[in-house]
C-alpha cells in the first residue's frame, strides 16, 4: 500500500464499509459519511476509468460526464501507474452484467 492512506482512521472506514450488505444500505452509509458531491465525485472517476479503458477520448469523456481533463488524468495515472484498483474493479462489474 502507498501514499500513506493506511492509518487507524482509514483502517476503520474500510472495515465499515465492508460491512454493508446492500445498496440500500450503501445509499444511507455514504449520504451520512460524504456530501453529495463528493459521491457523485467518485462515481464520475469510476465511469471516467471505464470510459478510459475502453479507449473513449478526453473530449467524449468531458462532454459524457462534465469532468476536467485534469481528473481524466488522474484516473488515467491510477490505471496505469496505481495499486490496479480499477482494473480490478472494473473487472467485477463487468462480470456481473
């Protein structure tokens, strides 16, 4: 693990958020814990990862989910050069459709 995320805090959180057992239960988890853009916020990065991989170009991407190039550089930085998270979970999503 890198950039130093790991710590007591963000141990807990992860820990609590394995322990939700629905989407429901995610809806109301997050709404308390987060604001609403910050949700939204993270479900773009997502979408924006999935768009990436499926070699969509920053101007379609833009214009799909109104983020800045600077976050679709980001998220391409974390794909190719993170700890592999979204390729992971992307992966999962894809299995489940």
């Amino acid at each position: 693990m890198s950039r130093n995320i790991k710590d007591k805090f963000t141990e807990q959180l992860f820990e609590a958020i394995l322990k939700l057992e629905s989407k429901e239960e995610c809806y109301n988890f997050f709404q308390d814990i987060a604001t609403i853009g910050e949700i939204k916020a993270l479900g773009q990065r997502l979408e924006v990862a999935r768009m990436l991989k499926e070699g969509y170009t920053y101007d379609h991407i833009v214009a799909e989910t109104g983020v800045s190039t600077a976050t679709i550089s980001r998220v391409k930085r974390s794909l190719e050069y993170g700890e592999d998270g979204y390729n992971l979970i992307l992966s999962r999503l894809e299995e489940n459709n």
